[in-house]
C-alpha cells in the first residue's frame, strides 16, 4: 500500500513537471525567441547568441543546458537531482522539436506589448508549479546550486546581477526598444512567479468563537474531512464561556464552512484570513 502510494505520488509529481515544462517551452519559443526578448537566464543568453552567430536560439539553449548538466555532475554529483536533469532535457529537446515542426521566422503576431506578457506570464506560471513540487528549472539555477555549495556568495544577487547584465546587453546586440522589453519583462518575472506561487497553494484559516463548538467541529470533521483545534475562553465583557475553533482549508470547503456557520450558527463570531504557508499533515511537509 505504502509503495503504491509512493507511486502514484511520483507519477502526480512528475506529470506535473512535464506539463509546467512544455508550459515553459511554448511561452519562450513561441513568444520570446522570435522577439528577442532577453530577460535572462539560459534562454536569454541564447537569444543574444543566436544573434551573434549562425545557430538558432533553441540550438544555443540545448548546448548551454547540456553544458550546465555537465558542470552539474562534475561539481554537485548525486545531490545534483534528477528531476533538474528531467526539466533541462525536456525543455531542450522540446524546443529543439518546436523549431523543427514550427519554424518562426518572425513574431506571432504584430503586438510586442502583449507577446511580452505572454512571454512573462508562461514560464513564470511554469516555473512557479516546478518550485511549488520542488523542481528546479536547470540552466542557471545548476550555477546558483554550484555557487552555493562552494561560495559564500549571495544566490540571489548573483544571479539577478547575471540576468541585469544579460539584459543590458540586449540594448547593444539588438537596440533599445528590444532592451527595454526584455528589462520589464526581468522586473516583472519574479513578481508573477510570486504572485503564482502565493495564490496555488493559497488556503483559508479560521479562528471562531462561539458557544457549543460540537455541530461546527462535526461538520468539518464528516462534511469537509478536515480537523480543528478547540481552545476553552472567556469573553471579555460578559464573561460568559466560550470556545474557540481553529481550522485551515482549502478554498473551496472555506465557502462551505462559511456558509454553513452563517445558516447554522449566526451568533459564531468568524475571522477568515488568507494563508499560502500551511506545513503539516493534510497540507504540505507531511502529505
């Protein structure tokens, strides 16, 4: 039983890699190479090297990628992870296949202003479920996992200085309309990764007061399948008894705990605050 849902939980795991990658595969070849949006990382590098030299830019991802794997297992061995190599293999080759099944020659359509967002809004949704199954992305991520294991450097300046100069760059090696492009779509990168990030595992968190807690509790407990805590407390101006509840869930069973406490029990006092962190059984850390 324990191996069968191992199984399935890596089956799950990987499946979601696989589609967060091809996710990423389109948003860059479809929306950033043919724009020469160069907003860093291993692909924005060879934006800018395809531009100088007579291989394409999913020919210059492949090699780069290949090149990080290599340094990956010379420097970091076993702890290098599989599931990086999965990630930069894939993305590789399916934008080696991409180029060969859909040759663009040109952009897809004739407004930069919305490719750029797709080229943002596609591998930062990408990238932002691989974080969340804990993936990494390969390309400059393999340098930041090198650095941190031999450097005191600080990760993350280091690769935001990397990304700057790569977009800088592009002000040169294309001009500085293209430039400025690719310096928003640095900036706004991280804000949608984030903003991805916050909102997928985004739950709500309950505190409620009130005078029996037993037909609330019995209702998270047979009607959504989740668990409370109960505090014993006193109010302040009556001091009178009273319980207090304490339960996280996801959104859609917040809507139905809400709307029951509001049917059921209108003298409940409730405090619903959002929560992207929940680390425990149930959740995340022990699933």
């Amino acid at each position: 039983m324990e191996f069968g849902s191992k199984l399935r939980r890596t089956c799950i795991q990987y499946g979601l890699i696989t589609v967060a990658t091809l996710i990423m595969v389109v948003g860059i070849y479809v929306f950033k190479f043919p724009n020469n949006f160069s907003f860093g990382g291993v692909t924005g590098i060879a934006v800018l090297l395809a531009k100088l030299s007579l291989f394409s830019a999913s020919t210059w991802t492949f090699i780069l990628n290949m090149a990080l794997l290599v340094l990956g297992f010379l420097f970091l061995g076993k702890s290098f992870g599989i599931m990086t190599v999965y990630v930069s293999v894939l993305m590789s080759v399916g934008l080696s296949v991409l180029e060969k099944l859909f040759p663009m020659s040109a952009p897809l359509t004739n407004q930069p202003v919305l490719e750029l967002i797709f080229a943002i809004f596609l591998p930062a949704f990408a990238s932002a479920i691989l974080f969340n199954v804990g993936a990494s992305g390969g390309g400059t991520d393999i340098l930041a996992m090198i650095l941190k294991k031999y450097t005191p450097i600080n990760i993350g300046t280091a690769l935001f200085c990397v990304d700057l100069l790569i977009t800088i760059a592009a002000c040169f090696v294309f001009d500085p309309t293209t430039g400025l492009f690719s310096f928003t779509g640095l900036m706004a990168k991280s804000l949608v990764i984030d903003g991805v990030i916050e909102n997928i595992n985004l739950c709500k968190y309950f505190t409620i007061v009130c005078n029996d807690p037993q037909p609330i509790c019995d209702f998270i407990h047979k009607e959504l399948r989740r668990s409370a805590t109960v505090f014993s407390a006193e109010g302040s101006f009556t001091h009178k008894d009273k319980y207090v509840i304490m339960t996280v869930m996801k959104r859609s069973q917040a809507v139905q705990l809400r709307n029951y406490i509001r049917f059921h029990e209108p003298t409940a006092f409730m405090m619903i605050t959002n929560s992207s962190e929940i680390i425990g059984k149930g959740f995340r850390g022990f699933n």
